[in-house]
C-alpha cells in the first residue's frame, strides 16, 4: 500500500513538474520572441532616425540599400528587401543581431499624386518624404510607413531675424511685428533680455495675421493662405517666435499671439514658441523658473525652448557662397577654396561695381548701367544689363540684376516731401558700406499697375556690409528684403513689407511696423544671402506595415 501511495505520488509530481517545465519553456520561448520582437523595434527607430538626418542634411535618405536599385522596367512603387540584390543592410551598434535599412520615397518626384489634390509632384508635395523603414532579427521583421513634412527654417522665413546681438541685448525698443520673429543672442550676457515688448501705446506685439495692414499694401502681396484651425478655415501667417539666447520681457498689455475667437477668417494664436531662458516683465508671473507670461496665446503655449540646435547660423558675408534655392557651393580657382558669399557676389554675379558713395534723391534723375558702365543714356539699357534706373519725373527706379556698391548707399528725399518711389524689376545690391533708406519704396508692375505687384514679379534685396537705417526722418514704407550685417535702426513709425536680416535692431520708441510676406523667401532675387534651404523635418504619419 506504501509503495502504491508513493508511486501515484511521484507520478502527480512528475505530471506537474513536466506541465510546469512546458510553461517555463513556453514562457521562455514567448519571452525570447518578444525580445527579438522588441529588439527589431529599436532597428526600425535607427532606420528612421539616420534616414531623417540624412534628408536635413540634404541627402537622399537612403539607409543601407548599398547598390539597389528598383528592378528595371518596374513601375509604381518598388520596395528593397532584405534578400535583394545589392542591399546592404547597416547592423546595430548595441544589438549585433539587428539588421536595418531604409528607403526614402519623395513625394515631389515619384509620378504619384501623394497629397490627393488632383495634382502630379506639384509644389505642394515639396519637402515631403514617405520613409520606409526595415529591421530583421534572427527570423523576425518589421516594417514601418513614417511620412515627414520638411520645412525651410532660413532667415528670410521671418519678419524679423536677429544674430548675435549684443551684450546688453538683441532688440532695443518697441516693434509691432505680424509673421515669425527668429532671434540668436549668441552674444547677449546670460539674463539679459533679448526682446522687450514693453506696451505703452497699445501698439507692441506679435501677431499671425495682417489685421492692421494698410489696403494699399496688402493689394500688392499674395493673400495669406487657409489652414483649418478648430473647426474653421483661416488665414495664417504660420507664426512662430523663436529665442535662442535671452529672456524675452512682457510688460503692460503687449502680446504674443492673440486669444482664438471663433467666427472669423483669421487665425489670432501663434503656430508656436520656442523660448530657451524663459520671460521676465511685469505681465509675467514668478513661477520660481521660467515664468508665465499673461499675455502669450500659442499653440504649444509658452514652455518649450529652442526647439532648432545649431542648425540656422547668422549669415555673413566671408561665409560660404550658398546658391539660392539649392545651397550649392562653388570652387573659388584662385584660391582652390569655397568662394565666399562678397566673392562670388563681386567676381561672378555682379558688374563693374559703382565706385564711392552712391545717392539716389527723389527730385533728381539717376542711372548706373552696372554691365556696359560707359552706356549713360537710360534709353539703351538692355534686359540683360544690371542697373538702377531712376526717372524723378514720375518717381519711377527700374531695377535689375545684380549690382555692387563700394561706399554707402543713401535713397533719400528730394525737396519738400518729395519721397515716393515706385519700383519695378528684380535686383540684389550689395552695398559695402552702410545703407539709408529715407523714402517709401514700394513694388509696381510693368505696366504701372501695383495689384499683386510684390514679390514674385518685383522684388528690391539690399545687403548692407555695414548698418542700415530705414525711415530716419519721417513715416515710410518700405518693401522687400534687407540685410544688415551690423546694426539694423528704425526710429520711426515706419512699415515694412517683407523681411529684415541683421545683428542687432535698434526700433527706437515709435514702434514701426514690420509685415512678413511668406512667399519671399520663394522669390528672393539671386545673389542674396542666405536663401539657400535649411530644412527640419516633422513627423505627420506612422504606421507598421506588414511583411
């Protein structure tokens, strides 16, 4: 009876300890599936993660697919695997097992209508990439769908972009800004303020609409575009404020953005703030950090820093030659290195550059054929010629091409309030001293008519190497894109129609007005300084796909 009571025990023992070894082993092998599984998932982040820098970086995106290439007389879309020919999956650095590669489908050249609009790689499906992402482990693969939207960040994508600034500051004064402000600091003493939007008068801001805009200007640029916005079509200027360096100060009632009213056709918040040292004044509270300014409505709200790195430096002309649109670089023969930016301006873009100080009065003719220097008589310009022409009878400047300035450049007013000039054609002046500009310049067609006059088809880019000054001596309005590569001052109630570029802005305490134009960093005419691309890249789509 003993041995029989021992053996159906040893038998239950033997039963459980086999049931239970089956579901250690079980266990385990899940286990082990769900780490190669997981494991797999890191192959696919690095996949995604290389493909995303390369196309930053200007790259085709392109992760470990060695030689491949879709098999000839394959159409639509053709994907790499991992046993195709010519494919040379990468291997991870942290786990040996891991293979991965990645192929970057670009939406503006496929032969595909990628965003449905009914149109084939048209302007719209620009900067924007379907990656697919693969990873194996040991048997087990997984693939993934990512779709990035690339965005250009260059400084001409502001209202307002400032370099490095100065010790005690970036933006001394009271600005009325409409667009996306851009600001450095790199300079500025740790603490100091950078932008101080200190409201006396009402006036002092920053906002993502053209709701103040002269009609008469707004008739020459484009119309903003629509973008749905909770539930509503709305026009944006997609506006961002961006602070590098610096404390931004709130003070009085000025804003940022504007609280979102339903029921219009604007959009009153900003697209988003990046602040890195926080905000500082009376309208902000002590939060023991960063502070919490009342009067910032934006879409991420107010905490997130720099969001940009190092990626959108200050340009200067001893830079790199940077090709509009493109970002080419060129060899300079003569010294076997890259051309700088004022070298390749002066020795391959421009004519004879005009010698000494040049003044163009609003009372008085003016010509200077940059081209064929001795043909004086305006009538026998050629479209082919650079030049500047000034007729004071109808205070009318034909302009075009690119033109080299050695000494300072001064438009200024002629007697009384003589201070209009229209302008017509595309030019890009280098001026390598400094710039004054104490008249209205504005855009004008060919034909004389002004509607939709600005930029695409008229276009004025002034590059001073020195300091610029707008509107010194009364009210003006300006239009186009100008540069400084020291001070920029408007002391003013001066309005700008476009973009200004400098190191440091003194905006005196009239507060003048600034109103972005999207499209002219689109439009900017050759020979400017940094128009070349600079793309970050935002995830719109991810999804895993099967085998």
């Amino acid at each position: 009876m003993a041995l029989l009571i021992a053996t159906i025990f040893v038998a239950i023992a033997i039963l459980m300890l086999s049931a239970l070894s089956v579901r250690v082993i079980q266990q385990n092998n899940q286990s082990l599936q769900y780490k190669l599984y997981n494991d797999a998932f890191t192959g696919l982040e690095s996949a995604l993660a290389e493909s995303w820098v390369e196309l930053e970086t200007g790259q085709d995106g392109m992760v470990g697919l060695g030689v491949w290439s879709p098999p000839v007389g394959s159409t639509g879309r053709v994907l790499p695997s991992f046993d195709d020919s010519g494919v040379l999956p990468e291997m991870s650095s942290t786990q040996p097992t891991v293979q991965y590669m990645a192929y970057a489908d670009d939406w503006s050249s496929n032969g595909e209508d990628d965003d449905g609009d009914g149109t084939i790689d048209d302007t719209g499906e620009n900067f924007t990439y379907t990656v697919y992402a693969f990873s194996r482990n040991r048997g087990i693969q997984r693939n993934v769908e990512v779709v990035l939207k690339g965005f250009d960040v260059n400084v001409w994508r502001n209202a307002i972009f400032a370099g490095n600034g100065q010790a005690g500051g970036l933006i001394n004064g009271n600005v009325s800004i409409h667009g996306s402000v851009h600001l450095l600091g790199s300079n500025v003493v740790n603490g100091n303020t950078v932008l101080s939007a200190i409201d006396l008068s009402g006036t002092s801001l920053i906002h993502n609409n053209y709701v103040g805009i002269p009609a008469d200007l707004a008739a020459r640029i484009p119309a903003l575009d629509t973008v749905l916005f909770d539930g509503e079509m709305v026009q944006t200027l997609e506006a961002k404020l961006r602070v590098k360096n610096g404390l931004v100060g709130m003070s009085g009632n000025s804003e940022i953005g504007e609280p979102n009213i339903s029921g219009n056709t604007i959009k009153e918040t900003m697209d988003g703030t990046y602040v890195s040292d926080g905000w500082t004044g009376t309208s902000v509270n002590d939060d023991g950090g960063r502070g919490d300014p009342t009067n910032v409505w934006s879409d991420n709200g107010w905490d997130d820093s720099y969001d940009l790195g190092d990626k959108v430096p200050m340009p200067f002309l001893a830079d790199d030659y940077r090709e509009l649109g493109t970002g080419n670089t060129y060899i300079n023969p003569s010294t076997l290195t890259n051309y700088t930016h004022g070298e390749y301006f002066e020795q391959v873009l421009a004519g004879t550059p005009y010698t000494g100080n040049m003044t163009i009065q609003a009372n008085q003719n003016f010509y200077y054929n940059a081209t064929r220097p001795s043909e004086t008589n305006p009538a026998g310009r050629l479209g082919t010629d650079d030049y500047i022409y000034f007729d004071a009878a109808t205070n009318r400047m034909e302009i075009n091409g690119q033109i080299q300035i050695n000494g300072d450049l001064v438009i200024t007013r002629g007697g009384g309030n003589d201070k209009s000039i229209d302008y017509t054609g595309r030019a890009a002046l280098l001026v390598k001293g400094n710039v004054t500009l104490d008249t209205d310049l504005r855009s004008m067609n060919a034909n004389g008519t002004t509607a939709n006059s600005f930029p695409a088809a008229n276009i004025l880019g002034i590059m001073a190497e020195q300091n610029l000054t707008v509107g010194s001596l009364s009210q003006l309005t300006l239009m186009g894109a100008f540069y400084a590569q020291g001070t920029v001052k408007s002391t003013k109630q001066t309005t700008t129609i476009g973009t200004l570029v400098g190191s440091y802005f003194d905006m005196g305490t009239n507060v003048p007005e600034i109103y972005q134009v999207p499209s002219l960093a689109d439009n900017l005419p050759l020979g400017m300084i940094g128009a070349y691309p600079i793309l970050v890249y935002d995830q719109v789509a991810w999804r895993e796909i099967g085998t």
